[in-house]
C-alpha cells in the first residue's frame, strides 16, 4: 500500500532547525510536513548545549517562543577564561558590547518547540523509515518514507535537510558530485556530566589545564552541565561520577573546587569534536541548514546558533517566494550562510586551539597558547573581538 500527499515545504529532521523552520513558516500561513526518523520522546530528551546569542534570543521572542526562556532562562553578562593556574580572566560581554547571552538548554528549546507545532496541528511524522529524497533538481522534488508498514510519497515545493550530520539530505546532495565537504577532526572528546547540583560559578568557566580542558557551565540555578577534555580511545564506562567528581575538582585546583557539589550524574557522554562544512548549501530545490551543512566544536557555543541563522535567512527567503515569486533570495541563501558559518568556525577553531592540550604539543606550543592568553588578558581590543564574535556579531 503507497499513499500520496502534497505540502508546500518538507522538512526533514524535527530537531531544532526543522521545528524552528515549521514555525516560522506556519506563522506566514506556508504549509509544512516534518518528518523525522527518531521517536518524539527520543528527539525531546536529546542533551545538547545550552548557550544562546543574543540574536538567538531576540529571533525567539519576535515569533513567540520567549516566554519560558525568559522566565526560566539565565542572563550571562559575562564569561571566565583560565589558563592553568592563573588568575580567572573575565570576558565582560555586556561591558564590552552592551549584549549578553541567555543560558538556556537547547534541549527546552526543542521541547518549546515541540509544543508549538502539536499546538498549530501541522503534522509531525515521527519514526520514519527509509526516508528517501527524489527529483530535487527538479521543479516537483518529493520524499518518500515509511511509516507502520505502508509506503508514503511527500510532493513539494522545496525540501529542506535539517537531519544533521549523519542525515539522508547532505548524502543526497553528495550524489550530485557537487557537493565540497571541508572537514577537520580533534584527537580528542568532551566527556560531559549533568547532574543535579548548583553550579559551581554563577557564569561559565573555560579552562585550559595541564592535563586538559575542563568547562563548567549550566543548565539552571539548580542543574550543572561539566565537561573534561578526554582521549578518543576512552569510554564512558571507564568513568564512575566519584572519578569524574575528583578529576574535575583537580584540575579545578583547591580553590575553586571548594565551591563544588556534587551528586548522581543524570547522564554521561562522550563527544568527539569536529570542525566541518558542506558547500554549497543548495542542490536544486533541496536546501541544508543546520547541521546537515555544517559542525563545530562545542567550545564557542556556536552550533544551535548557527542553526537558528540558517532559519532566519531561509525562512524569510521562503516567504519572500510564497509572497513574491521571487526566487532570488532563496538561490543567494547559500553564499550568505557561508559567510557567516565560515566566521563561526574560525571563531570554534580558535577556541579550541586555545583552550585543549594536543598530543605531541610541545614546551614551545604551551608557551605559545600561555601568550596567547597573556596577549588577551591585557588587550581590550581583543577582549572586545572576543566577545563580540562568542555573541555572534559577525556581520
């Protein structure tokens, strides 16, 4: 058994970016279908970063979805920056660029998300099989997938990849053999900790130690979000909460980790860290966004932002179409997107270089990243290029 229907934009993946992009476009009257190949309950569980810019956060109240992030949300006027055991440099984004930055998990995100599109009654499918993109080259692109057994064609106007990584969108586009995909990997990974404890600084604390980057950040006055730098090689396995507990209050050292709580971990994983870029970001009439098109290391706070910038230019290319019958913003969407994702991954690079311990680095190397932060630490040129670019002011 086959069934067919008609939208005018299917969206592939309801994570953040598909289910942000459903909305804006319904709030325009544009007809959508999300479909996503994991379970609800295994798309609103997903743990991931929790730091919005403040375009992120504007963008969010200018369509209606502001109102449990700013009532549960936590302003960050500020940041801390540590290089071994030196005193604690202090970003002050809002002194330095009368901005801040909203800690949010992007897990509440999805699930405000979630609510919004159950509640305008656009359809969802969830645990989707064998999704397939056809015919994006052409004016009639379609996707087909399977749900409970029976066989489903979706026609549409447009097809937008917002399934990630490891999405059937980016692997359709590569079978153009147009598609450039600009990579670099990081001999190492995060292993990230929640648990329920206070957080052990009011603002976040990224770190460089001898023994490896540790970030100390947060989810709510009462939940904490802490990672260490790890090798590839380990296993989340090999780590009970009472070892993480005392790495991380070494490398924090006695001050610091005077002020630790501790408690049952909620969850524990490992990251591997990645740089990469999918060029361009449109074949025909299917389109990337998010991180079907692009990846950074979590060290600038950059992915989820990255994804909601995405939105709002294809978003209101999208409806400059619908409205107009043009399509000249939709076909300049790509070049514009880079522009600014290329910015945030000189941004994550940086970051990253500065703040991890690299195999094989050498005496010379720690002097070098130890100059680094001693350069920062008495410019407030770069202090302010700093904050401005972890705000996300590239433009």
């Amino acid at each position: 058994m086959q069934t067919s229907r008609s939208t005018q934009v299917a969206i592939v993946g309801a994570g953040p970016s598909g289910l942000l992009l459903g909305h804006v476009l319904g709030l325009a009257g544009i007809d959508t279908v999300v479909i996503e190949r994991q379970s609800a309950d295994h798309v609103a569980a997903r743990i991931r970063a929790g730091v919005l810019e403040d375009a992120t956060v504007s963008f969010l109240n200018e369509i209606g979805l502001g109102t449990r992030m700013q009532a549960e949300g936590l302003p960050h006027d500020g940041f801390s920056l540590i290089y071994e055991d030196t005193p604690p440099l202090r970003i002050d984004l809002k002194g330095l660029t009368g901005r801040s930055v909203m800690v949010y998990g992007q897990t509440e995100v999805t699930r405000d998300l979630m609510q919004a599109r159950k509640a305008s009654g656009a359809p969802t499918v969830y645990e989707a099989s064998s999704v397939a993109i056809h015919d994006f080259e052409s004016a009639t692109p379609s996707v087909s997938y399977s749900l409970d057994g029976v066989s489903h064609q979706l026609h549409a106007d447009f097809v937008i990849g917002c399934d990630g990584y490891h999405g059937v969108c980016r692997a359709a586009a590569k079978a153009t053999g147009r598609l450039h995909e600009i990579e670099r990997t990081y001999p190492f990974g995060w292993l990230g900790l929640l648990a329920d404890v206070p957080p052990v600084s009011h603002e976040l604390i990224y770190a460089n130690h001898a023994d490896g980057f540790y970030l100390c950040s947060m989810r709510s006055p009462t939940r904490s979000r802490y990672y260490l730098q790890c090798s590839l090689e380990d296993r989340v396995e090999n780590w009970s909460d009472d070892r993480f507990w005392a790495e991380l209050a070494r490398r924090l050292g006695p001050d610091r980790a005077s002020a630790l709580s501790t408690g049952p971990s909620l969850e524990k994983s490992i990251a591997p860290l990645r740089s990469f870029v999918a060029e361009p970001l449109q074949f025909g009439r299917l389109f990337l966004a998010g991180d079907a098109g692009h990846i950074v290391p979590p060290t600038g706070a950059k992915g989820l932002n990255l994804a909601v910038a995405d939105i709002r230019v294809l978003s209101e290319a999208l409806i400059t179409f619908y409205t107009k019958g043009s399509e000249d913003r939709l076909n300049g969407y790509s070049e514009l997107a880079l522009a600014r994702i290329w910015k945030a991954e000189r941004f994550s690079w940086w970051m990253t270089s500065l703040l991890h311990k690299f195999d094989g680095q050498t005496l010379f190397d720690r002097r070098i990243q130890a100059a680094e932060f001693n350069t920062l630490a008495s410019s407030h040129a770069l202090q302010t290029a700093l904050a401005e670019a972890y705000l996300g002011i590239f433009d």
